[in-house]
C-alpha cells in the first residue's frame, strides 16, 4: 500500500469516529461519550484545577446538612426547636461566648451557611493564610473530608459545623485489629459518638489506645485540603446521587 493510501485510510477511520463521536445517536455513541467526558474530567480537567488553585481537591459536593442554618428535623445547633427559628437566635451564643459577635460573623464567608447538594470550589490554604470564620475542607479519619467553619486559631485550628452544636470530638477504642465505633441514642436518632472506656470514662486524645475518628478541636495543617470560595448551589446532588447508586451496588461508597 502507497504512503498517500495509508493517509486517506488513516483520514477516513477518523472522520468515522469523529462521526461516531458527535453525530451518532446510538446508546453505544452516548456510553462512549460518558466514559470520554468522565476521562477528560477526572484525570485531565480536574487534576489541571487543582494544580491552578493550589489544591488536591478543587471542587467538593456537600453531602450533609451540617452547615445548613435552617431547622433540620425539628433540631438546629442541638436544640429542639420550630421550623420558624431563627439561626443566630438560637446559635448566636456559642459564638459570641467565643468572641465572636453577630456583626463579624456577618462579614464570614458563606455567613448564611450553605446546603446539603451544593458544590463548593477550593483554593489551598494553609494554617498560618487561614482566618477565623473561613470555610475549611480538612481531611481526618472518615472515609470523606470534612468542610467546616473555622472557629479559633492557636495551636490547632478549630472548626465547627454551622449547624451542630459544637466542634465534634469522636474518638474510637482500638482492640487487637479492630477500633470500635460507639453510638448514643439521641431521642429516635442514634448517633455517632465518642467510646467511654473501662470506667466509664469518656475516651479523648490521651486516652490510650484511642483513635480519632474526626476531632475538630486538633485540625494539624497536614490535614488541611483546601478552603472555599465560591458555591454552586445543588450541582452536587449529582455526585451524591451516584455515589449513592454506586454504594446500592456494593461497588463503592460516599
């Protein structure tokens, strides 16, 4: 075969497949067109973000309500209360017991928190660029990272859930090869919470044998992913949606 053959052979297979591509409207054209889209996303467009922001994670999807002000199941900042209460009425104390007053929290990013299904984009930050009140995805012990308020700032950083009554300190027992979750029962709802060891003692960070599950109270800057800076609301009920699909069918998880 001729040199000029091979070329219009080779032109050919492509016009084809760039057919194939963009104009077919076949279900075989469409799967191929995800798995494209999911490949130039993931391993190109995404890792390429995250380079320009200076993080590992440059857009996360919110996957609960713990940064949400409104009235979650009848609770807000641990309280039982009505559906028309009012964030700051019910949370503003913990804040200002913290120095924290309704004025500065005003000027926080996200002051009005943020939902369950939102898309947060992230920049790098690092311990000494943080400042109280921005919005922190921060890595710990849970098989996902965490996004959170920062409350205060001195050897550790501290950060809390808008919505939850206080910074989490969930700490696990280890025995032999196993670490042990514990839970209380929080009226119908039993909830995730720190073991209590032979005493009865509550288990934190000095107890031996104990692993932090997630401690909001200790965040290192080697846990620090990133902070946010812009939200695109709901987007992420995409991801959640999928990684809920996926989960149902014993391939992964959140």
């Amino acid at each position: 075969m001729h040199k000029k053959e091979r070329k219009q052979e080779h032109s050919g297979i492509l016009r084809r497949m760039w057919h194939f591509i963009w104009y077919d409207e076949s279900a075989l054209s469409w799967a191929v067109n995800f798995i494209l889209a999911f490949i130039l996303i993931k391993f190109i467009f995404y890792p390429g973000l995250g380079m320009i922001l200076g993080t590992s994670l440059p857009a996360v999807a919110v996957i609960s309500g713990s940064m949400d002000h409104s009235v979650q199941q009848g609770m807000l900042c641990g309280e039982r209360v009505s559906e028309q209460a009012v964030f700051w009425d019910v949370c503003g104390s913990w804040y200002e017991e913290r120095g924290i007053t309704y004025e500065q929290f005003l000027e926080f990013p996200f002051a009005r928190g943020f939902s369950k299904g939102d898309i947060m984009l992230v920049r790098g930050v690092t311990k000494e660029t943080a400042n109280i009140g921005d919005v922190i995805i921060f890595q710990s012990n849970k098989a996902y990272p965490i996004i959170h308020r920062i409350v205060a700032i001195d050897e550790y950083i501290t950060a809390k859930g808008d919505h939850n009554e206080a910074p989490i300190e969930q700490y696990v027992l280890l025995q032999g090869n196993f670490a042990y979750e514990c839970y209380v029962q929080q009226g119908e709802t039993r909830i995730l919470a720190s073991c209590l060891d032979v005493n009865a003692q509550r288990v934190d960070f000095q107890t031996p044998g104990a692993v932090a599950l997630l401690d909001e109270t200790r965040i290192t800057d080697e846990q620090l992913i990133g902070k946010a800076f812009a939200r695109i609301p709901y987007l992420g009920y995409i991801r959640i949606l999928f990684g809920e699909l996926l989960a149902r069918l014993g391939i992964g998880s959140l």
